[in-house]
C-alpha cells in the first residue's frame, strides 16, 4: 500500500511485571525476574517501604547484569533494612519492533552502543562493516558466493582469544598464521580424525621454551623413497640420502669411510666383550670402567720412564714390588706416609698417627713387646699374663675402662673393688667404714647431681632423681611433695590432690587408664572426652585435630565416612587391601582442586577422568651400560645417552596398550650403536641405524601390546639443543 509520508509504525510492549522483595539490613542486590531495557533505568520505578528511590552512581541504586549476564540485577548502595518492603515496576521489560521488519536502513548506521561509536553500517554496496568504538575493524563481503571476512585496516590483525584475553589464534598482516600460546601451555594445532573413527587427533605444538624464533621451510617437491628430511640449520628442510654400510656382519664395529659407514672385520664387540686384532697404540690416558685382567703368571706392571719399578706376579705367592734403582717403597698421600723394606726391616713410617682399623685381633707373639720410649715403658704378654711396666700409669680414656665381670681392683690385700655383672661391690676390712665427713657429699656426674649431710638434713639435689625401689616410697597422710612452691602433691588418705600453679603434663610411656563413663571435662560438659568400654565419645562445639606428624584413622575394616549436614558425601573403604574412595551422593562427580580453588582433575560420574591441564610424564635419564635396562613403568618417558655400542634389554613393568618413547643420543665422540632385544617390534621388522652425529639423538615412539613393544613413530638424527 502506498502513503503519502511517512508509513505507519507499530509497537509492542511487555505487560509491565512487579517484583517484590523483602529487606534483611545486609543484603544490597536484588535480581528482577526480566530483563530491562538497557539505559531505561529511569523508566524503572523501585520503591523502598513505599518511597521511590533515584537510580544512578552515587544515588540510591544501580542497574547492571547477573551471574547470567542478563540485564536485571538492582544493586543498592545502602542494604535496605530488615523487614523493608521492596518492590519494583518494570514496564521496558523488551524493546519496541518495528514493523514491517524488512526495514530499508539505505546505508544508515545501526548503533549499538551508549555513545554511539559501536555500529552495524554498509557504506559501500554489498558488504557489511563492523564499527567498534569509532573504528571500522571487520568487513563481510562475497566473492561468486564465497564468503570474505577481511580487515579493512591496513597492517592490523585479525585476533581470536578468550574469555582470559589468552591469545588462540592470529591472522596476522605479516602473511602468516599465529597459534598463540598461554602461561600454561605452548601453541598447538590439531588435526582430528574421521569422526566415525573416534576423537583422536594428530598435533603439532611449540616447545614451552624456545631459545629462538624459527620458520621451516618445506622441499618444492617430494622426495625419494628412504630418505628423510633435514635442516640445514636455519630452518630450510630438504629431503636427505640415508647412509650406506657395507660389510655389514655381526658383531663388527662400524667406522666411517668419507662417503658411508663400514663393518672392521678386526674391531668386533658382542655385547660384552670387545676383540681387536693387532696392535693397539695409545697416546694419552687408559681409562676403564670395569676389571684388567692379566692372565700371565708371571705379568708385570712396569712403573717409571726406564721401568725401574716393577710390580709382578709371582705364581702361587701374591705380587713383588721391586725397585732396580734403590729400596722398594710404597707411598700414601705424600713421602711422610710410607711402607719400605730394606731386605731385613719393615719401616713403617707416618707423618701423624698410624691408625690400626682391623675387625679381628692383632696378634703379637709371646715375650715380644711394645716399647714405648724405651724398655722402661712396656707392654708385653707371656701367653697368660699381661704386664704393664712404667713409672706412672695414667689412664686417659674419654670413654669407660671396662673390668671384666668377678675382676676386682685390690688396694693392699682386704680392700677391693669389683663388679659381679650386677653390682659393685667396695670392700673394706673387719669393722671398717666407708667414711664421707660432714659437708661432704657423692656426686654423680657434676655437682648438680649429689647426697650430702650437714649432721642434722640430708640433702639430695639433682636434675631428674630417680626412684627404682621395689616396694612403695611412703609419704604420711597431709604431707606432700611440692615442686617449686605453687606445684604439690598431697593425699588425706582418702582424695589425691593435684595442685599446678600452670600445666600438669603428663609423660607416661605406658596407658594413662581412666574407668567406664567417667570422662576428661574441658570447661564445661559441652566440651568432654569419656569411654563407655566399647565406644570413645568426643564432644565439642568445633573440634580441631591439630598434629606435628601423621594422624592416623583407623576403622578395624570398616569404612571411613565423610558426612556434611548429617549426609553422607565420601566413604573410604577397604577391599583386600584396596582403597576404594567414592561420591555416595548419584551423578556427583570427585573433583580435585588446588588452594584457590582452581580445578585439577575431575573423575566424573560419567565414568572417566578429565584433567583441566595435560598429564605428565618427566623425563627420566637411562644408566648406561653395556646393556641398558628400561623399567617402562616408572620411567614411560626416558633417554640414554651412549658412551660405547650397547645393547637395549627388553623393558620391564609394560602394561598392555601403553604408549613409551626413547630418546637415544650419541655422546661427544658419536658413531655409537644400539642393538635392540627382539621385543622391540620396528617398522619393516627392521631395527633402525642411529645416527652417527656426535651429541644428536633419535627418538622412538612404541605401543605395548601385551609381548611386544610396537613403533609407532621415529625422528632419527634430531638437534637436541
């Protein structure tokens, strides 16, 4: 139809909606059951006990979103008080359509924000501009029915992140793709797999430190069969010959010729032992890991540049130190420390002491001494007595000097001290006394430890004085023992009476036994410990366990249970030695998180577990060896770095459908071989040749099967650094 000016416009508005609240003195945001119209604040009519209340920052209330983001949370800047009625009119719950809607804009803007700077424009025919606060950032056009996202902007971006502002993904006017990474994770891209075949994806991700940034870049074609991609350092990649071997026979060491790699037929290892046929030269150190065996009987070690020191093997006897030049003498750390012989003594000789460290006796013969200065001062046995001769004989030990067991030390002939084992004995003659004068005590280790009489007290002082009577220490009724002044112990024949001016501790290395139904009371009887001979009640308002080392629940096989508000959340259970730990609530899931409440890992009820970030496995680093042992258990991922030709023993601890991976790499002189044990399954059924580049590496990718360690992928002659 047509009309003289402008059509007719139609509008439709919500019933206008009530919601009412109720005020409790602390809480200050309400959320509106609809929405509001956005900047339609003052058409919102909210009422406190009947009085209107002005919207605004800085006034009573304002307007903004919920946790949903919706537009429809009130927030007062005051809480209002308890009881106060609350209730507001909302009449902008959606906004006015315009009809028709096919609506010709003729290359108007649409305005999408307060200050009109965040706009919706087709300025130009045929295509749709994106405006975000005054500038043009996206433009949509068409191609013959493609669709064109393009950045009107010369040398911007197109940059794809988060809810966090982490970076995910970046065209960049550069001419190049970003995948960015995050502070947790480096870049990845992934490509995933036919959905009818799974989730399963194949990735490619940057290391999480990089020394320097690098392009690679591909062949212009692809290469022959065998060979293999290589860089020449600066990120070119070109498709790479392998190395050829001839004579290839077991057990032969390869050597390099200049053009490709060959076995020496008189430079053979097996495994263990290493042959060499003819000669072998050496010009500096010898350095071995493990036994050199001279299998002549009469094999010397010559010392010296005119091997004038000889160590020989003499059949049957042991070895001969000989000296064509002088006397034989064996040195420790310098000439001070030193064994010689001059064909009649044996000097042993010492810049300090000479220590004699034996575990078994040392055995001088009888009537042979030690002399000490000079005969004066000697030590001999006759093979029943010992005699210590001197002028004084001082005992200087910082330890005890033990006497046997029914062995005394006699004084004249009546006066005696000896042990049985038990006691000791001090003997003196017929009716005499053992005599401690007044003001004269026994002390036993220092003077703080004594017994001393004045002739009236007795007075015993010490730091801890130890009663061991074997019947009762008795103390009269009414008379205690007081530990300083405020601190006594004392008993009325009846009531024992505690008095502590502080703590009482009690250190007891047994049990402290206290009868049925009579309880510990810590300030009143809410607080209170009590036994009733089968059940230990423990009452608190809240109860802290507080230990310095392991607290230890015990059940007697039965389950631990985690209750919050009298509902059971958590059971801990035993079955055969297993730890069963399990939600009791259905659909509920076991979530792990860290002290800020960042989730880690969550085992689901849907029977699965998902980790917020990757699961991983450390590198673990291979002793090398002969043969190398690989515990895949601990170590799933591992490395070695070889020092010789070796041998990789079949791994231990493989659980079928693992996924492990080796990283073998050559040490400083490289051309090192490894041979792997037949449970190692590699493509074609062929073991591959490692490199030969000193300090590359190789790295092997295997799936466990139950037998076999299957490759799954390799990465030969790798830059490790």
């Amino acid at each position: 139809m047509a009309y003289i000016g402008q059509p007719p416009v139609q509008e439709f508005t919500s019933v206008p909606t009530k919601d009412s609240f109720t005020g409790d003195g602390s809480t200050t945001t309400f959320d509106l059951a609809n929405d509001v119209v956005r900047g339609a604040e003052n058409a919102l009519e909210v009422f406190v006990n009947n009085v209107r209340q002005e919207p605004g920052s800085g006034k009573a209330f304002t307007l903004g979103v919920d946790g949903s983001n919706n537009y429809r949370r009130i927030t007062f800047t005051a809480a209002p008080a308890s009881s106060a009625a609350i209730y507001v009119i909302n009449d902008k719950t959606n906004l006015t359509a315009i009809a028709p809607l096919n609506t010709d804009f003729n290359g108007a803007e649409l305005v999408l924000d307060a200050d009109a700077d965040t706009t919706l424009h087709a300025d130009t025919d045929d295509e749709i501009d994106v405006r975000v606060a005054g500038n043009d950032v996206i433009t949509i056009k068409q191609s013959s029915g493609d669709g064109i996202l393009q950045i009107p902007v010369d040398t911007k971006d197109l940059i794809f992140q988060q809810a966090d502002g982490n970076k995910l993904f970046e065209i960049n006017d550069g001419n190049f793709v970003g995948v960015g990474g995050n502070a947790t994770a480096p870049g990845e891209i992934r490509i995933f797999e036919d959905t009818d075949n799974g989730s399963n994806y194949s990735g490619f991700k940057a290391a999480a430190s990089t020394t320097s940034s690098v392009a690679y870049q591909l062949p212009a074609a692809d290469g022959s069969s065998g060979t293999h991609l290589t860089t020449d350092g600066s990120g070119v990649l070109s498709w790479a010959a392998s190395v050829t071997l001839a004579n290839d026979t077991n057990n032969r060491v390869i050597t390099g010729t200049g053009s490709g790699l060959n076995g020496e037929a008189n430079l053979t290892f097996d495994g263990s032992t290493l042959a060499v046929t003819g000669a072998i030269t050496g010009s500096s150190d010898l350095t071995l890991q493990d036994d050199l065996i001279l299998d002549s009987d009469a094999a010397v070690l010559s010392f010296g540049e005119d091997n004038e020191i000889a160590l020989t093997h003499v059949h049957d006897t042991g070895l001969l130190l000989t000296d064509s030049g002088g006397t034989p003498t064996l040195q420790f750390h310098d000439a001070n420390e030193s064994i010689s012989s001059d064909g009649t003594d044996l000097t042993l000789a010492a810049g300090a002491d000479i220590n004699l460290t034996a575990t078994t006796d040392i055995n001088i013969p009888s009537n042979v001494g030690l002399t000490f200065g000079n005969d004066g001062e000697k030590i001999e046995g006759d093979g029943t007595d010992l005699t210590i001769a001197g002028n004084n004989i001082n005992l200087t030990a910082t330890a005890d000097v033990n006497i046997p067991s029914g062995v005394g030390l006699t004084f004249a002939t009546a006066e005696k001290i000896e042990s049985d084992g038990t006691d000791l004995s001090i003997t003196v003659g017929s009716n005499g006394d053992i005599n401690i004068p007044a003001n004269i005590g026994l002390t036993f280790g220092d003077d703080g430890e004594k017994i001393e009489g004045d002739g009236t007290d007795l007075t015993i002082a010490g730091n801890n004085i130890n009663l061991t009577a074997t019947a009762d220490v008795v103390i009269p009724a009414n008379v205690g023992i007081t530990f300083g002044t405020g601190e006594k112990i004392e008993g009325d024949s009846t009531d024992l009476t505690v008095t502590s001016g502080a703590k009482i501790n009690l250190t007891a290395t047994s049990d402290v036994h206290i009868p049925n139904n009579v309880g510990i009371v810590f300030g009143g009887d809410s607080e209170k410990i009590e036994g009733d001979g089968t059940d230990m009640t423990i009452s608190a308002n809240n109860l802290t366990i507080d230990a310095a080392a392991d607290i230890t629940l015990d059940a007697a096989g039965n389950d631990l249970n985690f209750a919050a508000g009298g509902t059971t959340v958590l059971t801990v259970t035993n079955s055969s030695s297993d730890v069963i730990i399990k939600p009791v609530v259905d659909t509920k899931d076991l979530i792990f998180q860290q002290r800020d409440g960042t989730e880690v890992m969550r085992i689901e009820d849907g029977a699965h577990t998902a980790f917020t970030n990757a699961a991983v496995f450390p590198e673990v680093t291979l002793s090398d060896g002969a043969n190398i042992a690989w515990n895949v258990l601990t170590s799933p991922v591992a490395k070695v770095t070889l020092a010789g030709n070796r041998n990789l023993s079949a791994a231990s601890g493989g659980i079928t459908g693992q996924f492990v991976s080796l990283l073998v790499i050559q040490d400083g002189t490289g051309s090192r071989t490894l041979t792997p044990n037949a449970v190692y399954e590699f493509t074609g059924d062929e073991a591959p040749t490692l490199t030969t580049a000193a300090n590359k590496g190789d790295l092997f990718v295997f799936r466990y099967n139950g037998s076999k360690y299957l490759e799954v992928g390799r990465n030969l002659n790798l830059t490790l650094s």
